[in-house]
C-alpha cells in the first residue's frame, strides 16, 4: 500500500467544502448539485486515501469539472456563496486531476 498523495487530499477536501455549503454558508442555495457532486468528488479522494482501488484520477476530474459549472448549468450563479464554493472547489480539483493526468502520461512516456 503506497502513502497518499496530496492530490488525492484535495480532491477529498474540495468535496467535502462542497457537501457542507449549502447548510453551512450557502443558505440551502444550489443544495442537490453541491451535494451530489461533493459527495461523488469526496468518494473519489477517498478511495485513494485509504489506500484501495477506487475510481481513475479522470474520474475524480470528471466530478470536479461538472461542479465547476454547476452554478450556469442548475442556475444558482446569482447566489455568490454557493456559486462561489462551487467554482473554487471544483476548479481547484479540476486542476489537480488535469495536472495528476498529465504527470502519470509524462512517466508512462
């Protein structure tokens, strides 16, 4: 069993921020996609944390991707708290999972 990386930590963290915004700091605003996607998001650092076989590192990017746009696409932009959660905690894991990808290609090649 390897030690955790740190991407793997975001991941769990961006998920996690995202599961609790909307009762703690978003007013309830954009609750079924915050929650939906934090929780996927956060399954998806976790696997890896604890050290077992869980989804691909695309997988968890797939997650973060779809939350980063949440806000336009379920229309809770107009609300900042949520919006915001939504755009920092996804592009956050989006840009780790992208740049994971791109070093795990990099030392295959």
């Amino acid at each position: 069993m390897g030690k955790p990386a740190w991407e793997d930590a975001v991941v769990f963290v961006a998920g996690l921020v995202a599961l609790v915004a909307p009762d703690l700091w978003a007013d309830g605003h954009g609750r079924l996609p915050l929650m939906v996607l934090g929780a996927l998001l956060l399954v998806a650092g976790l696997f890896p944390l604890l050290g077992t076989v869980g989804p691909a590192a695309w997988t968890a990017t797939a997650f973060a991707l779809v939350l980063f746009v949440s806000p336009w696409a379920w229309q809770f932009d107009g609300d900042r708290n949520a919006a915001w959660t939504a755009w920092i905690a996804g592009g956050v894991a989006t840009i780790v999972g992208l740049w994971v990808a791109y070093r795990t290609r990099t030392v295959r090649s």
